[in-house]
C-alpha cells in the first residue's frame, strides 16, 4: 500500500523510495524523511519538535514545515501570504484532519485552517509509485463572508535530508540556446529561477534537481522535481542557517495576486518530485516514463517524420510551391507534410496577418483542400503552424478589436516581432480563437498543428478585469489551457506541437496538451546536440522534435546531421527543392533507418553515456524496454588533435545475455560492452550511429 498512516504521520512510499510527514509535539505539520524506501512504516524518523535559536529565531524559523504560511518570526521562504479582508497580512495553519484516497492516485489530502479566519487549505499527495514521484499541490477555500487576497501561494517545499553542502543542477538558456545544463553549489540563502514572461520561458526551466555533489549519470542520490504550469513560476531553493535545504516551487508571486471571494477555491499547478539513487540518469528516467505513460494525450504513440516548410520557403507559401515540396518530400518517406508560418489572411511578411486565421486567398485560391488533397493522395499526413494568442496590429481582428490585447490604456503598446499578445483571459477572445481554430480543424483534413508563441509580455494590463488585474498571469495560462483543451477534446485525433520561437513553452503542463514540442530554433546540429541534451533531463526522446535542416550543411556531412535530429523525433526542415539528387537519396536512407530504430529511440530507456555540453566526443545511447535492442550514437565535434578518444562504455543492457553491437565483430556479454567498453575512432565532426541486438541463444 503506498500511503501508510502511523501513530505520528503518514508515509508515502513507491517502488523505491519513501517520504514521511506528520505532526510534531506543537502540532505543526513537519517534514520527516525523503529517501530510499525503509522496511518497515515505522523505520521512518520521528517528526522533529520544534525549537528556537536565541531571541531572534522562534521555534517557527526552525521547524521544517511542509508548507508554512508567513506568521509569527518565521523568515525563511513561506509556501502562502495572505492578507485577509480586515488587512491581516499573515495566515495561521494548522492541522484539522486528514483523508487518504486510495482510488485517486492515491492521495493523501491534509487539511489545515487558520487559526481565527475561516480559511481553508488542503495539501494534496498523489502517489506515482512506479515512477518514484510524489505530485504535490495545494487548494486554498475561503469559507468566509469577505474576501481576501492571496499574495503568493506556491505548490509545494520540498525538503532536502538535513544539510547544508548540496549542489543544485538547473536548465537554463535563451532564444536559440535553450536547456543549458548548469550545476552549482547551493550555499546559504536563497537562489531563485523564475519566468516573468507569462510563458514557461527559454531562460529557466522548472526543474531542478539536487544532490550531494558526487551524484553522476549512473550513479548517487538525485532528488529532483518539475512544475506543471506553462506561464509565470518560481523556483527558490534556501539553505538557512539551521543547516536545512529546501526547494520551493509554484506560480511566480511576482506581480501576482488572486482575489479570493466567499466560497471560492484556487487551485496551485501540480509540482512533481522524486528521489532516484541511479544519478541523473536514473531522475531523467523516471521523468521520461512517467511523461510518456500518464500525461501525454497520445501516450505511447510513435511519431512519424515530419517535413516541416519554415526553413524552406519561411513566409513564401502558396499552393503549387507547397505541392512542389510535398512531392519532394513524400519520396523521401516523409509522413507529415507540415506548412509552417505565411499561410493565413494578409500573411506575406511578419508584419501582419495574425489573428485572421483562414486561408489567404491570394496564395490559396481554393483554399487548402487542393493541398492537402494532394499531401493525402502522396501517402502523407497534413499538419499546419498556427499562433493563436496573437495578433499584428496590420489584421482584421485588431481592426476589430484593439481592446482586446494585453495592455496598460494610458501606455504605448511595446511590439515584439510586430505583434502584441491576446488577452486569452478573455472569455470573448477564447471564444473567437475556439470557433476560429475549430472550423480550420472541422474544415480540413488536418492531422497536426504546431502552435506558436513568439514574443514575451509587456504593458501587462487588463483593462476590464473582472476582478484584481494581477490575476491575468493566472488566467491568461487557464485561457490558454481551456482553448488549446477544448480543441484537443473536439479533434481528439490531431497531434499538437507546443513551440514559443523554440522550446520558450517546455513544461509537464504543455504535455498534458502537446505530444510534442520544439526545442529549439536552433538547427545547427553541432549546437543542437547539446541543447537536446539538456531537454532530454526532463522530456523523453518521443516529445523532442528533430528537424535536418541545411543549417551546418557546409560544414557536416548528412549522417552527422540525420544522427543528431534522429536522436529524437526526425523531421525534416531544409529546402528539399536545393537538395540534389543524390543527397535526397541519401537522405531517404537514413528516414529508412530512423523508421527502424524509432520505437527504440522514441520509447525506450535513455543512458547519456557522454556530455556533448562537456565533451567534444559524446555518446548517447537508447535501450528497448525489453534490453533486447539498443542504438548508440556517438559524435565527435571539435577536438584537438592527436586525441586519444577515450573508450565508450554501454549502459542498460542486460549483463548475462549475449549482445553484438554493430560494425564490431563478435557478440559479448551485456556486462562486458558496459565495463570493457568498446572503441568508436572518430574523425573531427563525424558520427556513429549503431544498432545493438541481443544474440541469439
Ligand atoms: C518560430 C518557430 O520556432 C519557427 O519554427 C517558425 O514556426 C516561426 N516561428 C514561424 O514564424
């Protein structure tokens, strides 16, 4: 049974790992444990008690609470901060009963109330045993008369084993260089990452994960967790002077603020966490299955390879140039035909055209179904670009409606790439996005959508907000969520890309939506490499759209760029009408090739053997579920010569069955290709990409 009630709290135990929380003598709700899972319920500490340091820190500075709310001298990072109707700015909690749901996750639900308000919060525990995750997130109720404000409310503290010497490891990034790994020791005080641009953002992404400093891919304690929103969040990991480490995650309280009305709930996003003793490799796993197996729409599902026209033709789209790259394309053995941006009403350029989202008539004179007519008779499926949140100032919809954009009234309207930002907030703008978007779906054979964002905020006003206009951070995402949800539940069928100018919209939330995303706008493959490295610490190899474009085609050969986007899901990007004859069949070679390995690569188990953000020679390899087959890929950018390349050694295998591993001779035992290695010779910017295969017998 994974949640246990004891005398002193409860535990919550997956396959492999145990968290213990309770009450201590003052009645707080305390952290207790977070580790690998004990024998026995009552292995698990006790809840500390409560002391103080001196005048200066109460009791309440100390305690390692689950989620304390501001009160009393408590300095360090609170989870709530309200300020009730008569202005009192601090919240009282304490425990008033708790459920466990044994049909719904399970999960353990704790009430807390306050004090002397009738204020009422639940702290939600829902057990992902088999994948080692714990979701935490929190509803606040007001069951008063007045209202109140909340200030910050996050999702949930997750508590480190006592200590103060661990090392944080986070993503971070920018447009065109997304997911950078970076680790760096947590010291005293409070390090924070957060997203002000009301999309999950290329700067930071909400994850972390922590361990003690030794921890590596294979091998280490590795506590680590992810946020599900896709808009405004914070991370802020403190280490206090008590010797106690905790990572805070939830909404950004910046700017933020939420009006409570008489019985009313809000509800914080769901922050997922586990504890991995197999090193990063083993977190990034667990995180890859759970994605794969419990949030994506399309779960399991194997992707197909896309051509996708932005790099090609960028906004120079019409029926017989499209036809001609689809022709192209499908005897490449491309799948998914996907026309990109220039498509839609007065779109000749990036300076106008968005929101007016039917065919131009110009380029499609009788609309799209000559198209996609065509891509269909080809064997191929057809997907389109859309960015609905947005709209140029140059289109019908702002014509029609200036008001209905992001906006400070007395303010210039700050333009990026042209264009200004919806207020999807807006009931009225959902609906006109919904019957929009939801004709397109029901009008046409459409298979896949790329939804994209491009630009952050700014002015963030709403004029006629119903209530405090700081809730729009929220309710934009909600809106967001509801049109993008309503969409997906009329068109179950169609395959969703989430994109903002790259991977500025990766996040657990957006795959509750989204099958897919795309990482980033950068296809330089040498690059690329590391940036879908670091993506791969949190999403599995089948949500990482891959294209082969002609960036680096100078300079790389085919295979180096087919093995590094085929390391995710292949998709083709480059201008196939340049491509000669004899580079278009090379190219349906490795599509071929990719169709073969795909449910290994997309499916399977994914060992980071080197890092192409440390080394100039990486390694990355994909194992079946059943350690039947596995694919290496090994890349060697720029290194100084004479190198002496050093051995590769394989992960995931079985050690006592027999495996051969392609282009070396002889089957050898899973342990010996994972503890004796093999030797890949690369030359500078070449590439090896080989399938592994259990011997017969
Ligand atoms: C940004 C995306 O990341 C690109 O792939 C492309 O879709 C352009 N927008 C189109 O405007």
């Amino acid at each position: 049974m994974p949640i246990h009630t004891t005398s002193d709290g409860w535990v919550l135990e997956t396959q492999a790992t145990g968290y213990a929380l309770g009450l201590n003598q003052a009645g707080l709700l305390v952290h207790r444990y977070w580790g690998p899972r004990l024998l026995d319920p009552d292995d698990y500490p006790r809840a500390p008690d409560s002391a103080g340091w001196a005048s200066f820190n109460n009791p309440a500075q100390l305690t390692p609470e689950e989620y304390p709310g501001y009160e009393d001298m408590k300095f360090v990072e609170p989870c709530l901060k309200v300020t009730f109707g008569d202005g009192v700015r601090d919240v009282v909690l304490r425990f008033a009963g708790a459920e466990v749901h044994e049909a719904d996750g399970p999960e353990l639900r704790i009430q807390l109330r306050d004090q002397a308000y009738p204020f009422r919060l639940t702290l939600h525990y829902r057990v992902h045993a088999a994948y080692d995750l714990i979701e935490r997130w929190v509803t606040a109720t007001n069951d008063g008369d007045t209202p109140l404000q909340i200030e910050r409310i996050w999702s949930a503290q997750w508590h480190l084993p006592p200590g103060d010497a661990y090392r944080l490891s986070h993503l971070t990034g920018r447009h065109m260089n997304e997911f950078s790994l970076r680790r760096e020791p947590l010291t005293h005080g409070v390090k924070v990452l957060e997203s002000r641009r009301i999309t999950t953002s290329h700067h930071h992404s909400p994850w972390f994960a922590v361990d003690r400093g030794h921890a590596d891919e294979d091998a280490g304690e590795v506590w680590f967790g992810a946020l599900a929103w896709s808009g405004n969040w914070k991370l802020a990991a403190e280490v206090t002077d008590f010797g106690s480490t905790r990572v805070n995650l939830g909404l950004n309280d910046w700017d933020f603020a939420w009006r409570l009305a008489p019985g009313e709930s809000f509800v914080a996003p769901s922050s997922y966490s586990g504890y991995s003793y197999e090193g990063f490799g083993g977190a990034s796993r667990r995180l890859h299955d759970f994605v794969r197996d419990t949030l994506l729409p399309h779960g399991k599902t194997l992707h197909k390879v896309l051509y996708n026209s932005w790099e090609a033709t960028e906004f120079d789209v019409d029926e017989p140039s499209q036809i001609h790259l689809a022709e192209l394309a499908a005897a490449l053995g491309v799948e998914l035909f996907v026309m990109d941006d220039g498509w839609f009403h007065g779109r000749n350029h990036d300076r106008a055209g968005l929101g007016d989202w039917w065919p131009d008539a110009r380029k499609f004179p009788n609309g799209l179904q000559p198209l996609i007519d065509r891509v269909n008779a080809l064997g191929m499926e057809f997907g389109i670009w859309i960015e609905p949140e947005m709209v140029n100032p140059d289109s019908d919809l702002y014509r029609a409606h200036p008001d209905w954009v992001i906006h400070f009234p007395t303010r210039a309207r700050t333009e990026g790439r042209n264009q200004l930002i919806l207020n999807v907030a807006r009931a009225d703008v959902q609906e006109y996005l919904i019957e929009k978007l939801d004709r397109l779906l029901s009008d046409h054979n459409i298979a896949f959508i790329k939804w994209d964002m491009n630009r952050n905020v700014s002015e963030p006003g709403w004029p006629d907000a119903p209530s405090d206009p700081r809730e729009l951070w929220v309710r934009y995402v909600q809106g967001l969520y509801h049109i993008w949800g309503t969409l997906r539940e009329r068109h179950p069928q169609v395959i969703w890309q989430s994109c903002s100018g790259g991977g500025g919209r990766a996040d657990l939330a957006i795959l509750r939506l989204a099958d897919q995303i795309w990482v980033s706008d950068n296809t330089e493959p040498a690059t690329r490499l590391g940036i879908q490295e670091g993506f791969s610490q949190l999403f599995p190899a089948n949500t990482m759209e891959a294209w082969v474009t002609d960036m680096g085609a100078s300079y790389l050969s085919p295979a180096f760029r087919f093995h590094v986007s085929m390391c995710g899901v292949l998709g083709i990007g480059g201008h196939l009408a340049r491509w000669s004859a004899a580079q278009r069949t090379e190219a349906a070679r490795w599509i071929a090739l990719y169709k073969e390995i795909r449910p290994i690569v997309q499916l399977g188990d994914c060992y980071r053997l080197r890092s192409p953000q440390m080394h100039p020679y990486s390694a990355l390899q994909y194992v079946s579920k059943d350690r039947a087959e596995g694919v290496l890929f090994v890349f060697r950018t720029h290194l100084q010569g004479p190198a002496v390349l050093p051995p590769i050694y394989l992960r995931g295998l079985d050690p006592d069955a027999r495996y051969e591993v392609e282009g070396i001779p002889g089957a050898r035992s899973g342990r010996a290709w994972m503890h004796a290695g093999l030797s890949i010779p690369l030359n500078d910017f070449a590439s090896s990409a080989r399938r592994i295969r259990r011997a017969a017998g």
